[in-house]
C-alpha cells in the first residue's frame, strides 16, 4: 500500500536532549530534500519543556504540505470580515425588511 511511498520527514530534538546525536546522525544519512531537522535550544525534552515549539512548527509544517491549509498561521490573528454576526442577521430588522423607503431618506412630503 505504501510502496514507493517518500514522505516528507520532520526530525524534532533538544541541542541538551540525549538523543540528539542520534537525530544528527539520521539527519544526515536522509534524502536533504525529504527531511527538515529542529533542534530546540536550551532543551532537552522538547514536549515537556517546549511544546509550544513543537505545536507552532509542526502546523508550519503540515502547512508546507498542503495540509491544515485553513489554520491561520501562528502569530496571525484572525478579524472578523463580515459587517454583521450570524446572531445579528438572525434579529428581526423591520427597516431591512421593508418594501418602503425609510422615512429620513424620503423628503418631506409637498403641500397642494
């Protein structure tokens, strides 16, 4: 089923991590072009102490994929960009339903 397969390969470790000779050394026996290495300063553990690290690149790179594509990315807020929330267009509005113009946009009505 995933025979010839190349999946994209994130590598994530701590520079204090016990282990991180051991990502160096798969980082350097991997395609360059199918893998993306992080190493964490000051960390050891990069879940424990960092997860905030690891959440904001692994949405990068699911992003870089094509995946998680609606997520805003991190350190971008989203605005609102409609006028009006679906709670307000749920409000009955008489003047927005009405067939007649309003009132103060219809001059005054002429004397005979």
């Amino acid at each position: 089923m995933l025979k010839g397969c190349q999946p994209d390969i994130l590598l994530i470790t701590g520079m204090l991590s016990p282990y991180a000779g051991v990502v160096e050394k798969m980082y350097k026996e991997l395609d360059k072009e199918k893998v993306t290495i992080l190493k964490v300063d000051k960390v050891g553990d990069v879940l424990a102490e960092a997860p905030a690290k690891v959440a904001q690149s692994l949405l990068l790179f699911c992003q870089g994929q094509g995946l998680l594509t609606s997520l805003p990315p991190p350190g971008v807020e989203r605005r609102m960009s409609r006028a009006m929330s679906m709670e307000e267009y749920d409000k009955p509005n008489i003047r927005r339903l009405s067939l007649t113009p309003n009132s103060s946009e219809s001059p005054p009505p002429r004397k005979l």
